[in-house]
C-alpha cells in the first residue's frame, strides 16, 4: 500500500530538491559578479524605462478574466466528454447534468453580451 505512493512522494522529493539546488547554485554563483547601478536598473525591450506604463482600460482585464474563466469551463467539458460512453449505463444523469451546466454556461455568455461585458470599445 505504501509502495503506491513511492512514486509521487520521489516526485515531491526531486522537485524540492531541484528547487532548492537551483537556488542554492544562483545564490553561490551571483554573488561573484560586481553590482552596479546599470545592473540593478530595469530592462523593458532595450529602451530605457523612462516615465510610468499607461494604465490599462478595466475592459482589458475583464475580457481577460472571462476568458479564463471560460477556458476553465472547457475543460469540464474535455473531462465530460471522456468519461460519458462509461457512465452512459447508469443513465441519462450525466447527459442531463452536462445540458444543465452547458445551460448556465450559456445564461453566463448571455449576461455579458447584454452588459456589452465583451465589446472591446470603451
């Protein structure tokens, strides 16, 4: 029973070892080089970082957040669509269950579309 888990806790094991070396070799090998203000200075695409970054319309992260959350929502239905031809012989449950999700789903896109959530123009 405990040799089931073997593999998982190795796993837990060389990743946290591996985390760890990492950081312990970055820490040993930078603390060689020579600090200087040009180093410490930020580096945004070879121009000098002068001035603040404009600030983002709200527009941009809520079509952000919606798609994430509807790409979220398409993994079920991958997860769904997996296990459906095993399950099929308990019933219909989870074809009703995947039609009621899909329903809510498409409640959801209706909102924002009635609220303009997903026009990009302010």
């Amino acid at each position: 029973m405990v040799l089931d888990y073997l593999p998982a806790f190795l796993q837990i094991v060389i990743a946290a070892g591996f985390g760890v070396v990492a950081l312990m070799v970055s820490l040993i090998l930078g603390q060689r080089g020579r600090r200087s203000k040009g180093k410490d200075e930020a580096y945004e695409c070879g121009k000098d970082p002068i001035g603040a970054t404009p600030r983002f319309s709200i527009k941009f992260y809520m079509i952000a957040m919606l798609f994430i959350l509807f790409d979220i929502e398409t993994v079920f239905f991958y997860v769904w669509a997996v296990v459906y031809k095993d399950r099929l012989h308990d019933g219909l449950g989870i074809l009703y269950a995947m039609l009621f999700f899909a329903a809510v789903l498409f409640v959801g896109l209706a909102y924002e579309l009635k609220k303009k959530a997903l026009d990009w123009a302010p």
